[in-house]
C-alpha cells in the first residue's frame, strides 16, 4: 500500500511517458526501478550512448527494464547512422540481439526520402517493433524550414506507414525547436495545427521542461503522451498528472 493512498483520488494514469536513460549504472537502474518503474513505460537510450557500452550490460539493463513492462530502444542517432552506412539489417538484427523491443525511426540529424522512410516503418513493424518515428530537424534552423503544414504531413504519412506514436522534437533543452520557442514556451499555432489534424492520442510530446509538462497536461489531460523526460523527474511528473502538486491540483 502506498503512503497517504486513501488521499490519491485520481489513480494511475493510463498513458506513454518516455524516460530519457543517458548511461544509468546497472544498479542505480535497479534501486531506480523499485521506486519508479511502474510510472514510465519507455526507455530511450540517449542519442549514441549505446555504442560506448557493452553489449551484456545493455542486454542485462533491457531485461530488468522489461520486467517492469518498458519497452526500451536506442536513440534515433543511431538509427540515423545505420541508414548511413547501408546497414539498416544489420541495425534490426542487433536490436534483437540486444533484447530491444522498440525503435525510433528519425531524421533530425540526416535527410531521408520519404519513401525510404515510410519502407522502414514498415519493416520494423513487420519484425514486431514497437515503432515510434520522430518529426523535426535537430539544427533549430532547419527545424523552423518546416511550415506546420509540412509538419502535419509529415506527422500523418507516419502514422499511414504504421507509427505506433510520432515524436514530436523538442531535444533534452525544449528551447528553440518544434511547439517550442526561444523560452521554452508552447507555440499556440503550430501545437494548435497539428492536435487539430491528427490523431492526438499518438502524438509523443518531448517535454523535458516543468512548464511544458504543466501546459500540456492541462491543455490535453493527465494522459497526455509525454517524453524526454529526466530520470530524475519521473516522480514529479507523475505527482503532476496526479494532482499531487500545486500546479495541477484540483485541475485534473
């Protein structure tokens, strides 16, 4: 039984809340976990981190994560780099091997076709992944190349492919890229544009910042889908979607 549990009226919130792992030491993760692995149920491994890590210990982190019911995948980095080099076979093969159950399908770093991209959605569904694909440039310019039109487009083309949830970027900062603008404020017209002409519940929102994880939740709703979220923070966040805190109670 949970301490004060008679005064959480709202329950656990049925929804994706991604967790961003940047190197956690296998036995943090596991003290980690006993606290807070019934609150998240995405992992994904920072960016390239993977690479500098060996393979038992990734493989070991994977099945303790998937005892908790989340499903874990490498950042879409790496990913980017597989597309690269020819080596996207190879990529899903040692996903497998690596015990990952998920993968993200970016092109914030590199330019992709279209068609290439909507291929490989449906290859990684094809091979029983959890597939997120990722809409939006890392290079704060290029991302602002993007009209919110095109942002729509290409957030819907995802979901045709077979995208279990299109992450919207936001990187680890949340300034200056996608909704957000140079403070980290919500942008009303491009998030507006695109919870009006998609399907919100498969939108991810990176929201590594407080305010944005207040705004979204009371714009959408406790169960909003919510990623790049701090290891740190995973509580608090919850507590938020809860009512548990000043910022949303009595407001969800």
């Amino acid at each position: 039984m949970k301490a004060f549990e008679f005064l959480d009226k709202v329950g656990k919130i049925d929804t994706n809340t991604m967790v961003l792992d940047k190197a956690i030491g296998y036995n943090t993760l596991d003290d980690m976990l006993t606290m807070t692995g019934e609150y998240f149920n995405l992992v994904k491994y920072g960016w390239g981190t993977s690479i500098l890590i060996d393979e038992d210990i990734i493989q070991k982190k994977n099945d303790l994560y998937h005892t908790y019911d989340i499903k874990t995948y490498p950042g879409g980095t790496l990913f980017e780099l597989a597309y690269k080099y020819g080596e996207i076979d190879k990529f899903f093969d040692t996903l497998d091997k690596l015990n990952f159950n998920a993968v993200e399908i970016s092109n914030g770093s590199t330019d992709i076709p279209e068609v290439d991209r909507a291929d490989i959605i449906k290859q990684a569904k094809q091979l029983g992944f959890f597939t997120l694909s990722e809409v939006g440039k890392k290079n704060p310019k290029l991302d602002q190349e993007y009209s919110e039109q095109t942002r729509v487009e290409l957030i819907n083309k995802d979901l045709e492919s077979g995208s279990d949830l299109v992450i919207i970027e936001g990187r680890e900062s949340g300034k200056n890229i996608g909704i957000y603008d140079n403070s980290g404020n919500i942008k009303k017209d491009t998030f507006n544009m695109i919870i009006n002409n998609t399907k919100k519940d498969k939108i991810l929102w990176e929201a590594p910042q407080k305010n944005q994880q207040i705004d979204l939740i009371l714009t959408l709703g406790n169960n909003v889908n919510l990623g790049n979220i701090n290891s740190n923070d995973i509580i608090s966040l919850e507590t938020l979607r809860r009512g548990l805190r000043g910022d949303t109670l009595g407001k969800v």
